[in-house]
C-alpha cells in the first residue's frame, strides 16, 4: 500500500468515526430529551389529577350544602303555610264556637255523643262557660242520663271534656284537643292541599 | 517507506486522534445541553403556575353550578310561595271541616 492511501485511509477512518461518535451523542440527547417529555406529562397530569380531586370534593360539598339549605327553606314556606293554616283555622273556629254557628252546634252535639260513649258509666262533663246552656239544652234533647255537668268552667275555646265518675277515664273532645289532633293526623292532607303534589 | 513518509503518517495518525478527540468533546457537549434542557422540561412541569389557570377555570365550572342549583331552590321555594298563598282558604275549609265534622276524634 502506498504511504498516500495509507493516510487517506487514517483521515478517513477518523472521519467516520468522529462522525459515529456524534451520531450516537445526538441519539441519546434525543432520548433524554424525550424521557424528560414524558416525565414532564406525567408531572403535569397527575398535578392536574389532584387538583381536579381537590376541587371535586369542593364541589360536592358547596352542592350539598346548597341542597340541604334549599331543602330548609323548602320547608320553611311548607311549615309557614301549614301554621298559617292552623291559625286561621282556630280563629274560626273560636269565631264559630262564641257566635253559636250552626255548625258548632252541630259539632257540639256530635262531639258531646262521641266523648260520652268512649266513658264507661256515669260521667262528668266539662265544658266552658258559654256552651253551658247549649249542653244542658243537648242533653235534655238526647234524654242523656247518669250525666253530670260540671259547675267548674274549663278554659277551652269550645267542645266537651268528659271523665268518668271515678276520674280513671278521660275523652278530652274541646276543639283545642282535635285541632292539636288532627294536626299530625292530616298534615299530610293539608300539605296536600296546600302545596298539590310540589 | 522512507523516513518522510514515515513523519508524514505519524502526523496524519496525530490529526486522527484530534478529529476524535474533537467529535468526543463536541459529543460531550451535545449531551450536556440535551441534559440541561430537560432539567428545564421537568422544572417548567413542576412549576405549578400553569395549574391556577386551570384551577380557576375548575372553579368557575363550580360556581356556574353552584348559582344555578341555587336558582333552581329559589325558584321552587316561589312556586311554593304562590301555591300556598292559593290553597290556604282551602286548607283552613279542610281543617274546620275535619274538626267540626267529626270522625277525628280527641282522646
């Protein structure tokens, strides 16, 4: 081999292999570069992730505080109805019960028959002083006997209390007693009324 | 081979050792700015300046829900609001009516 060839032959050995060694560099930059896109992604979505899982549970809480904070007042306007109801109610009645309606009176009647037949025996009535004579007038009507009407006036706004003889029984019929009454009884109803099916 | 020759190609070897020598270096270098840069990558993506953006976004999405569940109670509590004030006289006929017309009975 000539001396020329030979030292073509080093240049371009070297040549080739400065340019294997920078190939090789840039792959491996490459790579890193890569990995650390890769790794960067990860960073991000699992930060995204916990701020999203943080917020998730924010939100949860907020819409049920809201919901129980709607529901409260949901009820609130259904209670306010509800008293508003009974009230009136009452008022009329009291009206009903001072003025003699006929419809008190009827009620009267009715419910002086229904206390009477939850006592046994002999019984004790009591009713204010202003349906006094009314019941006295009912029980001479109906020919009810072993009755007494009590001479002590009870505080309510209409209706009768009867006990029996011995104090064991008690049928409290005043129209405070059934509005207390029918007040858990037919709230349901009254919601009903009221409000249809909201 | 003669003596010339022989200089010439222990030369030329020289040259050789420095062009590798040389890609070595530059290698070197091209590693080192491929590190540095994704230091820089990671850094950024650790940087959670960009995630308050996204927070805020998130948190507009909450509060438009928020408003909007608390219009739908309002609106409910309204509707109630006018139905009751409707059917109250009713209510009240239906409670008088259940007193005085018996078969609820005290106790």
């Amino acid at each position: 081999m000539e001396v020329s060839t030979l030292i073509s032959e080093v240049e371009r050995q070297a040549m080739e292999e400065a340019e294997k060694i920078i190939a090789k560099a840039r792959e491996e930059a490459e790579k890193i570069i890569e990995d650390a896109k890769k790794k960067a992604e990860e960073i991000r979505n699992k930060q995204k992730q916990a701020v999203m899982r943080e917020l998730e549970q924010k939100k949860t809480v907020s819409l049920a505080t809201i919901r129980l904070e709607g529901k409260r007042k949901v009820l609130e306007v259904k209670y306010k109805y509800l008293r508003l109801a009974l009230d009136k109610a009452e008022e009329i009645l009291k009206e009903k019960a001072e003025t003699g309606d006929e419809d008190y009176l009827k009620a009267l009647e009715r419910l002086l028959v229904e206390a009477l037949s939850q006592v046994d025996g002999e019984a004790v009535i009591f009713v204010n002083e202003r349906d006094r004579r009314r019941v006295e007038g009912i029980l001479e009507k109906l020919g009810v006997r072993r009755v007494t009407l009590s001479d002590r006036h009870v505080d309510i706004t209409g209706g009768v209390i009867v006990q029996s003889r011995n104090g064991k029984q008690i049928f409290n019929n005043s129209l405070d007693a059934r509005l207390n009454k029918i007040k858990d009884e037919i709230g349901g109803e009254l919601i009903e009324i009221l409000f249809g099916g909201s | 081979m003669s003596l010339e020759e022989i200089k010439k190609l222990i030369e030329k070897e020289k040259e050789a050792e420095k062009i590798i020598e040389d890609a070595k270096k530059k290698a070197e270098e091209i590693m080192r700015r491929a590190r540095r840069e994704a230091e820089k990558i990671i850094k950024e993506a650790e940087n959670e300046d960009y995630l308050e953006e996204f927070k805020k976004r998130l948190e507009e999405e909450i509060k438009a829900e928020r408003e909007k569940a608390l219009k739908v109670f309002e609106r409910r509590v309204e509707e109630l609001e006018k139905l009751g004030k409707k059917n109250l006289d009713k209510a009240v006929e239906a409670l008088v009516s259940a007193i005085l017309g018996g078969g609820r009975g005290g106790g």
